[in-house]
C-alpha cells in the first residue's frame, strides 16, 4: 500500500465521504477535516463529505455535513483515526462503493478495500500531511485551513509533542505546517479550555494531597 494508491483510487470517484471514530478528538476531527480540505483544494469538482456525531467543543476545528443515504451509491468512503468498525461513527460507511482505512493504532481490524496504517505516525493528522507531501506533484493541494486542522490534530496526539511518538519526522512536519497562515494561539486556546467542574475536581484532589500519603 502507497499513497499512490489512495491517490488513484480518490481520483476515480466524484463522490468521497469521510468518517472517523466516536467520541472525536482533535486527531479524529484534523485527520478527517485536514484530508477533506486537501481533496476540495485539488479537486474542485469532486464533491467531498465530512460526516460523524458533532462535538461541540471541537466547533472550533470543523462542522459536519448532513446527507442521505443515497449519497452514498456509488461514492468512496474513506475512514481516519479508528481502529476497528464498531467505533466508526456513522455505520452508513458500509454503504459506499469501496472503502479506505488510514490508521496509526494497531491493527485489531483489518476492514477496508485499501488499508494504510502506520503505528509508528504519532496520529493520522501527521499521515494526511504525508499523503500531500508524497502526492503534491500528482495534483494535491495544500490550504491554509487543512494546515491548522493537520496542525491541532498532532498537537493533541502527541501531547503537545511530549509522548514517545513524536518523532522527527513530526517536528519537520509541524514545522512546515506552522509556516501556513493560521492563528495557533487561538487553537491552543480552544484546545486547553478547562470545564469547570473538572477544575474544581483538580483543585479539590491538590488540597488533600499529602506527602507522604496519608494512610487512613
Ligand atoms: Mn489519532
């Protein structure tokens, strides 16, 4: 499996729907969203579907399409960031013509026409991008909007690059990334708001907190 063949198999459908898992993160959403403007940019005249169970606190990243099930016949499905089927949100992806996995979680199910899943990426936000870079000479487009999704998703991946999985190949990438025009300021803003009671929670946890711990 190459990016080639994701590429060819995308440039023969006009149709392409693209899901990810339940309960998004910014991985699930920048993967899904990111690869979605990536395909609009090079491909005007494809029409390109992002669907799943909204999260409102990822508003911020991208909202989802609306579409019935007769978009479906004939279209190319393609699933980011979930590793088996019963986490895809949206179990209408069993009605597209084919359909394409892109993962980086071990594989516990292998579904998909195409399968592309690299467990050593830090996420598939960092996959997408390597799509466009493998494939910038045979027509893909990259757009100031896919670099903040692609962006956030690796952010939040790799724990603000802190977890093992940030490789060199990640900062090089966020490196090209962050030279698109896009606010990260205002990502990090959004991505590290704190719900209150979760707040309260922490705060209550640091007051009992003793050293050593007190045995009751
Ligand atoms: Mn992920």
């Amino acid at each position: 499996m190459t990016t080639s063949n994701i590429l060819e198999k995308i440039k023969q459908y006009n149709t392409i729907i693209i899901h990810r898992h339940v309960r998004p993160d910014p991985d699930a959403y920048g993967s899904q969203n990111g690869l979605a403007e990536i395909l609009k940019a090079s491909f005007p005249d494809k029409t390109i579907y992002v669907v799943g169970e909204e999260e409102a606190s990822l508003d911020f990243l991208a909202t989802m399409d609306d579409i019935d099930d007769h978009t479906y016949k004939n279209a190319l499905v393609i699933v980011c960031d979930t590793a088996n089927q019963e986490r895809i949100s949206d179990q209408r992806y069993l009605q597209g013509k084919e359909l394409i996995k892109i993962d980086h979680h071990p594989v516990v199910d292998a579904y998909g026409d195409i399968q592309w899943v690299e467990e050593n990426a830090s996420s598939v936000s960092e996959m997408i991008y390597q799509f466009y870079l493998e494939q910038k000479n045979n027509g893909l487009q990259m757009t100031d909007r896919a670099a903040l999704l692609l962006y956030s998703g690796i952010v939040a991946d790799t724990g603000r690059f802190l977890y093992p999985s940030t490789s060199e190949r990640t900062f090089q990438y966020a490196s090209d990334l962050v030279a698109y025009d896009f606010d990260r300021s205002a990502i990090y803003e959004e991505m590290y708001k704190t719900n209150l009671n979760i707040a309260r929670l922490k705060g209550y946890i640091l007051q009992i907190l003793r050293f050593p711990p007190l045995l009751v």
